[in-house]
C-alpha cells in the first residue's frame, strides 16, 4: 500500500492522545483508528506528530519544526500523511530496557 502527501489546502487527519512510558497504554504502542482519538490538523499545525520527552509520549498535529524547537524530547518525528503518527515506540528508558538491548546486540556479534 503507498501513502501519499496530501494536497496543499487538504485537511490532514493524525492520532491525538498523550500517555506515560511504560504502562503499557494504548498510546504507546497499540494505535489504531479504533481506539485511539484523532484529530483534523489546522494551520499551523500541518504535520502528524510523536514526541517522547520526560518519560511521556504525545501524538497529535503539529507544527512543521515541532522538533527542533522542542530540546527536551528524547524522540520526535513528524509525518504528512493521514494517520502516520502511529509508530510502535518502545518503552526503552528504563535500565532494563537498556541492559536487554545490549545483551541482544553482543548477542549477535559473537
């Protein structure tokens, strides 16, 4: 299936909820259309978003520099396309995560 930019003057339709890390919400990694609230973007805000900083995950309309102002992010992305905010995002900020992370990469090297 190809997305495809929409039209200058088209109305650009993303996921909107916002959600702690690490519980497990429906935010974080299950979204879809039928759980998760969306939203009709209006200028300024022509872009889809994800925005993970201080341990919370946000997904709406957004502006198209969303993320080079906002320094405090840990991850940020922005899409133009409808519904293209919805990216699994793990829950990887925990020490946990981390030390599973590098067990599977030495994993591989040996």
């Amino acid at each position: 299936m190809f997305q495809y930019p929409l039209q200058e003057g088209s109305s650009l339709t993303c996921f909107q909820c916002s959600a702690p890390l690490g519980y497990k919400y429906a935010c974080e990694n299950k979204v879809n259309n039928k759980t998760t609230p969306t939203q009709q973007c209006v200028p300024p805000y022509t872009k889809c978003m994800t925005l993970v900083a201080n341990r919370t995950i946000v997904r709406a309309c957004g502006q198209s520099n969303v993320c080079s102002i906002y320094h405090n992010a840990t991850r940020c992305s922005t899409c133009n396309y409808n519904l293209c905010n919805n990216g699994f995002v793990p829950s990887y900020y925990g020490s946990l995560g981390i030390f599973a992370a590098l067990f599977s990469a030495l994993k591989f090297v040996t």
